[in-house]
C-alpha cells in the first residue's frame, strides 16, 4: 500500500455561493471560499482534499505554503505521518499554528485520501474502522438573524434530510432575544429535537456564567463555545457552574491545544477541526485523547473526511452536517434519516465537479 510517491501538488481556490448566509459574531459570509487541493503520486493515483478559511482574503498564503510544503515533499514517500512531522519541522520558525497547520491539514488529509486509494479501499477501512452510517445534526442555518424567520427555517433543516437535531446559534446582546431565537425554533419543530446552541465566543467570562444559568432551563443539548477559545481557565469554571453540557475544541490548533482544554476539565463534550486540530493525523492522535479523558468527540466541518474518522473513533458523539462544499462535488453526500453513510469507494470519496470548480475558481498554483 504504501509504494506511492509524491509526484506534484496542485492548489486551486474557488468561491462557492451559500444556500442560507452564515451569520455570526465573526461576521456575515454569503459566499464560501474553499481551496482544493489534489496530490498526484506515481501511477496516475490523486489525492483530494479541502480546506475553507473561512476568510477568501487568507487563501493566497495558504495556497503558497501547500506550493511551498508540496515542494518540500516532492519525490518522497506518500507517509501522512512522516510528512506531518516533517513539515511541522520545516515550520517551527514561523510557527506551527494558524496558517502553517491549515496548510499542513489540508496535504495531510490528501496524502490519506491517497493512501486508501492505492489500497483500493475506503478510508475509514484503512483507518481501522468499517463502512457506515453515523447520526448527524444540521447545522446548515438558524443563524442570528430575525427570530422571526427561525420557526420555518427550523422545520426545512429538519425535514431535509429526516433529521432529529439541529443546531442554533445563540448570544444576542439581550437574554430576551436568546429565548425568542429559541422558542421560535421549537415552534417550528416541536420540544423532541435535540438543539445544539453556538455562541461563537460572545461573551466574557462573568457574562458567559449569568446567560448559561439562565438558559439552564431551556431543555438545549450544549453550550458551544460561549466565551473565547484560548481561556483555558474561563472554560473550567464554565463546566464545574453549568447544568447543560459545555461544548468547544473547533479552534484549536492541533492535539496539544486539545489537550489543554481537556486536561483542564474545560469541557463536558469536544469537537474538532480537521483544518485546524492537523487533518487525519491531528485527529487521530486527538480522539486517543479524547478517548482517555472519557470526553465524547464531534466533528466540526469537513463531513466528507469526518463521516470516515468518526467511524473509527472510540468516543465518537455527533457529526455536524454542512453542505457548503456541494456546488464543487461530483457525488455529494446526502443526509437519510438524520444520518451521513461512509462512501463505499476508494479513499474519502470526494471527486471534484471539473465544471463546476472552473466556474467558481479564483486562483491556482502548482509545485514546479
């Protein structure tokens, strides 16, 4: 399985539109940017991946430094984890987070998308795992906006693809309109669906503690990231005064920032991020973590990638359903009866929408 070498890297950036604008405390995106990359080895064999920034701006230097990596790598053996120590090597002097590990995510997910390509089998196999279905939320809408709107939007995101959870963003300037966003929803959907809320770190701690206790009666299934990520000690003292379970992990950059959080009893339930948490082997070694603290772990993102990963995931909890990525696939995933099934084909399964791609592309750099 693992005769495979690095041929070249290709990197391309498209802008794809979004069904429902996401709308947050980190600003308003009608538009999605998405940077594509694919890993030719010998034999013709091609690795694929993605990564969103969320920021279009950020994409030219993520696509320098997978050119630059791809580079680095050119000529060596397809090894995920070799290749994502050695580059972590190659970045230790500008920095190992933020750029440097979007970047390194995205060709480490695509030298495994190879791998289980070459072996013909799909990834969650050579993972460890079996093909599959696993339970998902929608977390395509109710995003902060008119309350108005949510009771109908609530019941399409359920009923799109037979789902029993949804999630809801949440953190308004004024209590009143958390629980009007709330009840809006369970209007629209009735008290029996699981309703995950987001903060998108909206608060300071003091705030944060006053606005979860008074939710603390809403039936809601957690609280995601309610203050900022890097408050390690904030997020302790969340979890020991709360009654719903407390939800983060999204932002941090590889297992060792996970561990922090962790180690800290920080959290009741964590989530990571395959651009951020290091592709598959940043999430391998994160769900070992995960795994010894007994803390449940979701993904955030990435359902092509995350649908295979959790599958092999000893404390595997819910998959987050997104379908921001749709307009670019040739065979999107589609949700049945509130559920994601594992691709029974060679590798993740992704396979780009040639037409599509060259209608939405920006920019495209190869390694020489």
């Amino acid at each position: 399985m693992n005769n495979l070498t690095i041929r070249s890297l290709k990197a391309r950036v498209v802008s794809v539109p979004l069904k429902r604008p996401v709308i947050a405390a980190i600003g308003r995106f009608d538009t999605w940017s998405l940077v594509l990359i694919d890993i030719e080895f010998d034999g013709g064999i091609v690795g694929r991946s993605y990564v969103s920034p969320y920021r279009g701006s950020a994409t030219p230097a993520i696509v320098k430094e997978l050119v630059d990596l791809g580079d680095l790598l050119k000529g060596q053996p397809a090894a995920p984890v070799d290749a994502y120590d050695r580059t972590a090597a190659a970045l230790n002097t500008i920095g190992e987070g933020g750029i440097s590990l979007i970047a390194r995510a995205g060709l480490d997910m695509a030298l495994w998308d190879g791998l289980a390509r070459a072996a013909n089998r799909p990834l969650v196999e050579v993972l460890g795992g079996t093909v599959g279905s696993f339970r998902a939320y929608n977390s395509n809408g109710l995003w902060r906006h008119d309350p108005n709107t949510l009771a109908q939007e609530a019941a399409e995101l359920l009923e799109s693809g037979g789902f029993s959870a949804l999630k809801l963003r949440l953190g308004y300037e004024h209590l009143a309109d958390d629980l009007r966003a709330i009840r809006a929803v369970r209007e629209g959907v009735g008290g029996d669906v699981d309703l995950m809320v987001d903060f998108n770190q909206s608060f300071g701690v003091g705030d944060a503690l006053r606005r979860l206790h008074e939710l603390d009666d809403e039936g809601l299934y957690w609280y995601e990231e309610p203050i900022d990520y890097s408050d390690v000690r904030g997020y302790a003292a969340l979890a020991q005064a709360v009654r719903t379970p407390l939800q983060a992990g999204e932002n941090f950059y590889g297992p060792r920032d996970f561990f922090s959080v962790l180690n800290a009893g920080g959290v009741h339930y964590a989530m990571a991020d395959l651009e951020r948490i290091g592709g598959v082997t940043g999430w391998v070694r994160a769900a070992g973590l995960a795994a010894a603290a007994g803390v449940q772990l979701s993904n955030h993102l990435y359902p092509e990638f995350s649908v295979h990963l959790l599958r092999a995931t000893a404390t595997a909890h819910w998959l987050e359903w997104v379908d921001w990525a749709d307009p670019i696939m040739a065979e999107p995933l589609r949700p049945v009866d509130g559920r994601i099934t594992v691709p029974d084909k060679p590798g993740s399964g992704i396979e780009w929408d040639e037409d599509a791609v060259a209608g939405y592309l920006v920019h495209e750099e190869s390694t020489r």
